[in-house]
C-alpha cells in the first residue's frame, strides 16, 4: 500500500511539474511579459534593458520606502490597540490618527515619484499604447504582496 501511494505521489507531482514549466516565463504579472491588464508596461513587450531598469527602479523603490513602510507598519498598529482600549481618549486616537495619515501622505508621494520614474522608462509609442488600453492594475509597481497596487503592501 505504501508502494502505491508512493507512486501515485510521484505521478502527482511530475503531473503539477510537467504543467508549471509548460507555462512558462512571461506569464505572470511583472513587466510587459503579463497578462493583459497586470504589471506596468502589460501587454506593451518592454525590452531587456526596459525590464531591467523598471526591476531597478522596483529594488531602489522598495530599499528606500522600507523604514517608512514599517513606521506605518507599527502606528497602525499603535492605533489598533488604541481603538480597542477603553480607557483610550479621542484626542489620542485623533492624534495617532494624524501619524498614520501623515506616514501614508509620504507613502503616497513616494509612489508617485516611483510612477513618474517608471514612466521615464517607456517610449511615446509605448506611453499611447498604455493609454489606449489603460494603465491596468498594478501600474507603478503592483507585483509584490497582492495589495492595493502598490509594492509596499496596504498602504
């Protein structure tokens, strides 16, 4: 009995391996190379040297937004528990309110400025084909953590 569930176990996984490398590269969200309507530049076929510097820019992105993002990280979660303790004034939570407000204001600029870099790296042609077909979820780095379009997770 062993024997069998064995094989069968490694029947399964050659079956999800054999499907995976089928897919290949190119097929998830990222730069270009995505389906349509995921990843900056999705269905615009960036070159090397595009895909190469919006990765930089991701990398560069995401190094400098990190002590930031965790800021935000912490105060969110100083609000959290300002909100469930009942001996919490509205002041204070007004004011950590304001904190998490100012650090997601910085967040926001910094995407923008993240956008706006990204930008620099396509063609005109490139641009108009974009904004022919919309810029689709995650333009400006919507590749990590699932979120609301952005590299930095919820924000």
């Amino acid at each position: 009995m062993k024997k069998v569930l064995g094989i069968i176990t490694v029947i399964m996984f050659l079956a999800v391996a054999t499907a995976a490398l089928a897919i290949g590269p190119g097929t998830g969200g990222g730069f270009g190379g995505g389906p349509k309507g995921y990843g900056p530049g999705a269905g615009v076929n960036l070159s090397k040297e595009q895909m190469d510097k919006m990765w930089q820019l991701k990398e560069k992105f995401n190094n400098e937004t990190s002590s930031l993002r965790y800021e935000l990280f912490q105060k969110r979660g100083e609000l959290r528990a300002l909100y469930a303790d009942p001996k919490a004034t509205d002041g204070a939570i007004l004011a950590k309110e304001k904190e998490v407000n100012t650090l997601r204001q910085k967040m926001h600029d910094r995407m923008v400025q993240f956008k706006l870099e990204q930008r620099k790296v396509y063609t005109p042609d490139q641009l108009k084909t974009l904004a022919d077909k919309g810029y689709g979820k995650g333009f400006g780095g919507g590749y990590h953590r699932g979120s609301r379009g952005g590299p930095c997770g919820r924000f």
